[in-house]
DNA sequence: GAATAGATTGTCT
DNA sequence: GACAATCTATTCT
C-alpha cells in the first residue's frame, strides 16, 4: 500500500488540503478487515468567518473541539441523527479548518463494505456520499480526534488527477459563503455524489 | 427519473 | 424546542 500521509500535508491551507486529497486514498484497518478507497469528493470549511461551517463565529464546543486542535486529526460528527460525516483537521492549532470527504471510489474491503451498508448499498451506492461513505469505511464516534499520521484511519499518497471546483452541498442557509468553489470533486467520477454542471434546473 | 416525507439524536438557542 | 455539511423508501409521472 502507498505511504501514508504525514502531518505537513494536512497543515498545508485549508483549501489546498481540500484540492489536494482528491484521488488520494483513504484506509481504514478495521476488526472486520481493511477498507480502502480513492478519494473523489471534499470540500473545505474554513471557521470562524465560513458561516457554513460549525466553528463558524468562533464556536468552540464539545463538539468542534477537534477542529481547533492540531492539524492531522478526524473531526467526525452526527447529522440528522442517523448519520456520520468525517473531516480532515487543518489549519494551525486555534483555526478551526476542515476538509468534508464526501465521496470514494471504492479500492479494497468492497465486500465488507457492501455488508455496513446493508441492502441499500448496491452498485454505486456504497461510498457515493458523505453519510454511506462513513457507514461503509466503518467511521463512528469512536474516531472522533483520532490523529490520522497513527491509527488506523488514514491517507495514502496517490497520483493526482483531473479535478474541478462547484459550490458545497446542503449549506444554503450560508448566504454567500454557499456560493463559494469550495467542494472539489475528480472529473468524471462516478462516485462523486453530485455531479458537478448537472445542476441545471430546467423546467 | 423526479419529488416528497420520514427517520432519529446531538447540539445549540 | 428547532434544526442539521443526509439517506432511503415510496409515490408519483
């Protein structure tokens, strides 16, 4: 398996960490066995001016604790009560960054993968999106603050890819901030859970 | 294929 | 007590 990635990559500018982890891939070594994918969806959430963002305005909580912590860390939470989202820390200790990983295209542990999800994760619909891909690489609050440059839960270097950039998903209520390019997704991918341009509403 | 409702709980007002 | 960085099943067309 490629090396895994080292702290400087994630101390790296929010949305540099954002572009760059596209393609990159993701592992977890699990009890159940090992789960891996390549990474083709982020988007970067940049506290406290981000209104997007849970450390927005400086909030500091149980909650974002991780995300003012050091950079290299998993800022992991519950969203509508049912599901889990996984960042990567990034900034210095104090900035609030992060990067929500979205989206994997599926590398090793398919099967067990596949066996999270549950009837409802056939074909694409194992990783294609933030809340399936934490269920499908087993990502819980168990591994809230875990540091990524030594447990189980990591990055791997990878060759990069063609990558664009499109507004966040699901932050609307953000006014301008939701208009910003900060998700960046692989071209062409997929597993990439909103397709970039495909936004066209026609009537 | 598109639109809609319901799930279900931690977190903050 | 409202709501959230979502997903799934169902009910249309």
């Amino acid at each position: 398996m490629a090396p895994r990635l080292s702290r400087s990559f994630y101390s790296q500018p929010v949305l540099r960490v954002a572009e760059a982890c596209i393609g990159k891939i993701l592992v977890h070594d699990t009890p159940e066995g090992l789960v891996a994918g390549r990474i083709v969806e982020a988007e970067a959430y940049r506290g406290p001016q981000d209104a997007a963002a849970h450390s927005r305005g400086g909030r500091r909580t149980p909650r974002t604790e991780a995300m003012f912590g050091e950079a290299g860390r998993a800022y992991v939470f519950m969203i509508y009560g049912i599901h889990y989202h996984f960042n990567l820390v990034a900034g210095g200790v104090g900035e609030p960054h992060a990067v929500l990983i979205r989206a994997a295209e599926p590398l090793a542990g398919l099967d067990i993968m596949r066996r999270r999800r549950g009837p409802a994760g056939r074909g694409l619909n194992v990783t294609n999106g933030p809340g399936k891909l934490c269920q499908a690489f087993g990502i819980e609050a168990k591994d809230y603050a875990s540091d990524l440059c030594a447990g189980p839960l990591y990055l791997a270097e990878a060759a990069p890819t063609e990558i664009l950039r499109s507004p966040r998903i699901g932050v609307d209520y953000a006014g301008s901030w939701a208009r910003k390019l900060w998700r960046f997704s692989e071209a062409e991918n997929p597993y990439v859970s909103v397709p970039p341009r495909a936004t066209l509403r026609r009537k």
